[in-house]
C-alpha cells in the first residue's frame, strides 16, 4: 500500500523532508513523491480503484523565493481555529480547536471536508509541520534573552497560547483522519507513550569548584536562612572527611535520581560536561579529571542508565569546543567501560541556535534534546516526537535527531515562579498531551534541584510517579 504525493515544483528539498518525516517517520507508510502541475497537493492509494484523493492546501511551499525566511512568509495573526465533530480513531477531541498556521484561500470552513472525489483539508499540514520542526520562525525573527535564547512569547505558538499543544501531532492526526476515512484498511505504525527524565550534571557536589571560603558561606546560609544543620553537617562532612567521603553531600542526588527511574523502568540520561579545567565565572565546576566524577559517569552506565554530553556555556555557536569537548567526554567514559551505540546530549542553559545543530552533526553526536524553552514549559518544536532534524540555510536534511524536551526544573521554578502544586498541574497537563499523542514527555532535572529535604524529595519522586502511570 504505497501513498502517491502529487505536488507542486519548488522547495524540494524541504518537501521531501517534512513528507518523510510525517509520512515515514511518524506514520510508518510507504510513499513516493510525484510532481504536478496544480497548485495543491494531491495523496491518493496506488490500487484504490475508486480513484479518491486528499486534497492538502498549499501555502507555505507557495512562498515566492524572495519571501522566503523573510516575515511576509510567517502565519499571520490572528491564527484562525478549526475543529472536527468526529475525530474518528485518532487523538483529537471533538470540537477541539486546531490553529490553522498556514492554510487555504480562502480559508476553509472545516478541517476535513468530504466531497465525491475524497477529503479535502482546511489546514496546510505538511508547511505547518516543517515550520515548527525546522524552527522556521528563529530564522526570521531576532527577539533573543540575554543568554542568545530565543524567548516563547516571541514565538507564533507562544503568542496564541498554543505551547502547551503539540500542534504537529495534531495536524498528523487531522492527516490520518481522512486517511483511515478514505482508506480504512491502511495502518499507521504503532506508538506507546514514553517518559524520558535526563539530568544535566552541572554541580555535581556541593564542594567542587568552590573555594573552601565559598563553602563556609554557603555551610553558614543552611545553619541561618535555610535553618537546617542537618543540611550544614553534610556540606562540612563532603568538605572535611577524609578521602573525601561525598556520600551525603547535598548536591549527590545521583543514587535517589537513579533509583526513582528504576523504580518506574525508565532509563534516564546523565549529561556531563566536558572541561579541562575548571572555570567557575563560566559554570565549569568540574572537570573530567577528577577521580569521583569518572567513578560517577561508570556508575551510571553499569546501573544501565546513558551517559551523554552536556556542552559548556557558550558552545552553541562554536563547533571546535563542541568538538573538542565531545570527543574529551566520550574517550573518559570509554576508559570507564562506557560503550554505546548513540551519543546526545544538552546544551548547557539551553542556548541554542539553528547553527548548533550543524556543529552537533558535524561532531559525531546523534541526537540533541536542548530545543524547549527556558521560560516556559510546553512544545517549543510543536511535537512530542523525535524527529530528524532539518538544516535550514544548508537546504538538506541532517543526520540529527532531535530528542523530545518539554519541561525543565529551572522553568518551573525559577522563569515562571510556580508553587510546587502549580508545578506538578502544569508538568501533568504536558504529560496528558504527551500521552494522548502517544509522544514522549521529556524532562530535564538537576541533581542540585528541589531535592534536598526530605519533603522535596517525595514530591520528586510523586511527579515521577504521575508521569509514569498510564
Ligand atoms: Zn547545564
């Protein structure tokens, strides 16, 4: 059962790509690609005897060259909303309203509407797609935080409230809608939903990379602001023993991070950075030449969890450190027995641009899961799956993949302020997304945060009870 996609000329390329995506990657079905002379784009069934169609609006694709990358090409607000009353087997909601990014003209009255030759859609699905996921809209707009991030309300699904949706999850599922209706005997592969937990190792101990006056500091803070000599005797205890003995020093969470996952069957991810001297004005606070952080990184392979790269502040413009820092990580953890197929990792506070996925690629590195935003949790590349990733000012597909990262900790408690009940509602309702489109929920956790009290620590381990259950 092969799906023919008829389009128009142009933007080759990036056609081909996002139909892969959505049509091989995501759905799992064979297809080809033909060219026509039409204005939209035509999928029929080779062998479907009665000849019906989709009909999928062209919009994007129909940028004229010289808009393309510039504003006149971004969806214009306000975003229009259509819903489907039926949605068949797939994950909508009756009535749910879907944003139509880019769709017909003029614009449809329906998602999916049926007529004698088959389906035609309201919603340009494959140009909104390759908008989220090539992250079509950071090439165009200049907004930046102080840190070169690009901030969510500065983003089109920001702006309308749409974050918290996976709104190229929804437009496959509008897509497998009139498929199975047209052709109820075609299969999409199937899915499961998955939660993926994966902690950045920043500040491994509370005593690396301070000096001892920096600890004192911090020793008389727990005893005055944070009341807790509990908390003071095992900064003093990971600071003083001999042979230092960091079993109980505050920031070593990694025995209860692992054991939480394992609990749930979950394989986390550790990210180390990569450093070969320590520089705390840049948040290197460790380097891979210490002897407990190279136990660490073996530990954590042995208990069957994966060790990636976490790249330092400021190398998501520059590919030798990238590099360089890589190749460091991988050659310790190697002599640490560490042996794996696939290798990602984090950017370090989240800076990224569209130029750090060619440097990723370009390393060696398979995967990148760095593309949410710092300060607010929701979809920033408008799904919950992985995806491979698109170069867009190379006009080619890369051989990165881009590995789902929803929420982070700093997000939650820091950028948007929230008490750990609205904490956990707001990560719940992600993972009901997520679950719902059979995604993967991903969360980014330091060792160094909320999980220092007792009380901390349960809520920890309720959150990763909530997301785990099905
Ligand atoms: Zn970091």
């Amino acid at each position: 059962m092969t799906l023919v996609v008829e389009t128009p000329s142009g933007y080759g390329a990036e056609r081909r790509y996002v139909l892969d995506v959505v049509l091989g990657d995501w759905l799992g079905l064979e297809w080809r690609l033909e060219q026509a002379d039409r204005s939209d784009v035509r999928i029929r069934l080779d062998g479907d005897e009665n000849a019906r169609r989709v009909v999928v609006p062209e919009s994007l694709f129909g940028t004229r060259v010289e808009d393309w990358l510039a504003p006149a090409s971004l969806p214009a607000a306000p975003i229009a909303r259509l819903a489907v009353d039926d949605p068949g087997s797939t994950a909508l909601r009756p009535g749910q309203p879907i944003p139509v990014l880019y769709g017909a003209t003029p614009p449809a009255r329906a998602l999916v509407t049926p007529d004698p030759d088959g389906m035609t859609l309201g919603v340009d699905v494959f140009g909104g797609v390759f908008f989220l996921l090539s992250r079509y809209e950071e090439a165009v707009l200049v907004d930046r935080d102080r840190y070169g991030r690009f901030p969510a309300a500065a983003s089109t699904t920001g702006s309308a409230d749409l974050i918290v949706t996976p709104v190229a999850d929804a437009y496959v599922e509008v897509l497998w809608l009139a498929f199975e209706r047209l052709w109820p005997r075609l299969r999409r592969r199937d899915r499961s939903y998955e939660v993926l937990l994966s902690h950045d190792v920043d500040d491994p101990l509370a005593v690396l990379g301070r000096r001892p006056a920096d600890v004192a500091r911090q020793f008389a803070a727990d005893l005055v602001l944070r009341r807790s000599p509990g908390l003071a005797g095992r900064r003093a205890h990971s600071l003083l023993a001999r042979r230092a003995d960091h079993r109980r020093d505050p920031h070593n969470t990694f025995d209860l991070l692992m054991r939480t996952s394992e609990r749930h069957g979950l394989r986390a991810a550790f990210y180390f950075q990569s450093h070969t001297r320590t520089d705390v004005a840049s948040g290197a606070l460790y380097t891979l030449g210490h002897p407990w952080i190279r136990e660490l990184i073996g530990r954590v392979h042995e208990r069957g969890h994966e060790v990636g790269y976490h790249a330092g502040f400021g190398t998501y413009r520059d590919p030798e450190r990238t590099a360089t820092e890589f190749a460091g990580l991988r050659e310790v953890a190697e002599r640490q027995g560490v042996h794996q197929d696939r290798w990602g990792g984090r950017q370090h506070y989240l800076q990224w641009t569209l130029s750090t996925w060619r440097n990723w690629e370009a390393a060696g590195l398979a995967y990148d899961s760095t593309v949410a935003y710092a300060d607010a949790v929701g979809f920033r590349t408008g799904t919950s799956r992985e995806f491979p990733v698109f170069d867009l000012a190379g006009r080619r597909p890369s051989t990165l993949r881009e590995r789902p990262l929803q929420v982070m900790d700093v997000t939650l408690f820091g950028y948007m302020s929230l008490s750990p009940d609205a904490a956990f509602a707001a990560v719940s309702r992600i993972a009901d997304e997520c679950r719902r489109y059979r995604g993967t929920l991903g969360i980014l956790w330091h060792n160094d945060s909320h999980l220092r009290t007792v009380r901390e620590q349960r809520w920890y381990a309720a959150l990763v009870e909530r997301m785990s259950s099905v």
